[in-house]
C-alpha cells in the first residue's frame, strides 16, 4: 500500500506522495489513481524525492493527469512546499529541485494543521511573444494569454482545446482567459495534459500577470497584481524595469483535503 496526501491550492488539486525511497510509478498507474471515477482524482501527481543537490531539501517530479512527466507547476509547488514542512522535512522557508531548476518557497502564514498561505519563486524564461490574437511566454511551464470581456460566457474547454493545439505551439501550450478588472485580473485556464479547465493555475495567473504589466505600462517598481480564479484568489509580486522582470512571486492558499493509502 502506498500513503497519499490530496492536497489543492485554490482548487487545482494534485495526489502528492513520500518517495524518499525510490519507487517507480507507472503511467498508467499514475493516469488511474488522478482519474476523477475509477481513482482518487486530481489534476496532477506529485512526488517528493531525496534531493540531488547539497543546496535544496528535496526534489520535485510532477505529473500531468494523463501520467506523462510534465513541466513545471506552481500550485503544485506550494502545494510540495507545505507537504515537506509536513513531513518535517524543511522549515518556513526552502529550497527545491524543479523541472526548470532551484526554486525558493517559503512559508507566510499557517492558518492551521491543514491551511497554508506560501510564496514560491517564479521565473519568466526568455521574452514574451506578442501575436495579434494574444500573447505567448514560458513561466516554468508555455502560456498563451488572451484577452476577454464577459469571461463567464467563454467556452474555456473549446476555445482552451483549439489555441493549445494551435500549429503556432508545436509542443502544446496552457492557454489563459483574462479578463481586466478594477482591482487586477480574473483568470480561467485551460491545461495542457489535464485537457480540460482547471479551478486556477500557478504558472498561468503569473503569465496572466506579466502580461497584463506590459498592457498597463507600469512604472518601474515593485509591483503587485490581485488574481482572482474560480478556485481562488492569488497575489503576483514582481520587479519590473524597462520592461524587464525580475524576483518573481506566486502567492496564494494551499489546503491539506484529505489522506489516506491505495494499492500499488
């Protein structure tokens, strides 16, 4: 039997496992136990593994809910975070092993046994791509951003279905509705590998925001975007200057549902 922790952080959901030991998970296993009738379902799987590097305190791999090796995600990243400082593995703050690299978390406030707010480190790899119908960047993982109005009436799944799969994006991309508002921007996004509309996206609402920086033209400065999902609300924090980024952060709730063990 294996333990497993659910975990979500504003609602995208994710099975997370202890696998200091090594063990191997197929990916139909993986497909299975993230299935939302014959499994416990999630949008993703997460392992914790012995870290590789003398500077970090453990490693992340993660896994789409097709069971394919994937890139990086946010919400699973502070979902780790707060999973690690569980296990008693890190303290408040921490450095992990990602897809893309070292990443910095920390820890900002414990509401309770099972309720964290957490800060994760971001980055933004290489330039924004402008095209006429929106924008594409990589986060750790590829976003296409576009703007809306009346964000409630778009079809995310059959908008969300053609842009990821447009020739434009040969290995895909995660694609995200924005709709501006007064207080920052409220985001709907359709993932890559779960193939289907997620309640909110770390990598997404930090794409979502960079992008809407370079639309309001902000002075150069520390700078903070509200974002509010389906699942809930995020706050991205960033140095812009000269329309550079830099000292990205995702913040937002991550929340310990529920855990239990499941055959191998």
């Amino acid at each position: 039997m294996i333990k497993f922790y659910k975990f979500h952080g504003a609602g995208n959901d994710f099975i997370l496992v202890d696998n200091r030991s090594g063990r191997t998970f197929s990916k139909e296993w993986i497909a299975k136990i993230c299935h939302r009738r014959f499994g416990i379902g999630a949008d993703g799987f997460i392992t914790l593994s012995e870290p590789t590097l003398t500077e970090s305190s453990f490693s992340m791999q993660y896994y789409n809910s097709d069971g394919n090796l994937a890139s990086l995600c946010g919400n699973g990243s502070r979902c780790i975070t707060a999973f690690a400082h569980h296990l008693g593995i890190s303290d408040q703050c921490t450095r992990f092993e990602a897809f893309d690299g070292i990443h910095t978390a920390r820890i900002i406030e414990q509401n309770s046994a099972t309720e964290w707010e957490i800060e994760i480190e971001m980055r933004l790899n290489g330039p924004v791509q402008t095209y006429e119908d929106g924008y594409f960047l990589d986060t750790g993982s590829p976003h296409f951003v576009q703007f809306v109005k009346n964000i409630e009436e778009i079809d995310v799944y059959e908008r969300g279905k053609q842009l990821r799969h447009d020739s434009r994006f040969p290995n895909g991309c995660n694609v995200n509705f924005v709709e501006i508002r007064n207080s920052g921007i409220f985001v709907r996004t359709y993932e890559r590998g779960v193939e289907d509309e997620t309640l909110s996206c770390g990598t997404g609402v930090t794409a979502s925001a960079i992008v809407y920086a370079k639309k309001q033209t902000f002075h150069n400065g520390e700078i903070e975007v509200p974002v509010a999902t389906r699942g809930g609300d995020f706050s991205i924090r960033f140095t812009y200057r000269d329309d550079y980024f830099s000292k990205l952060k995702l913040i937002g709730p991550v929340t310990l549902a529920f855990y239990g063990e499941i055959q191998s």
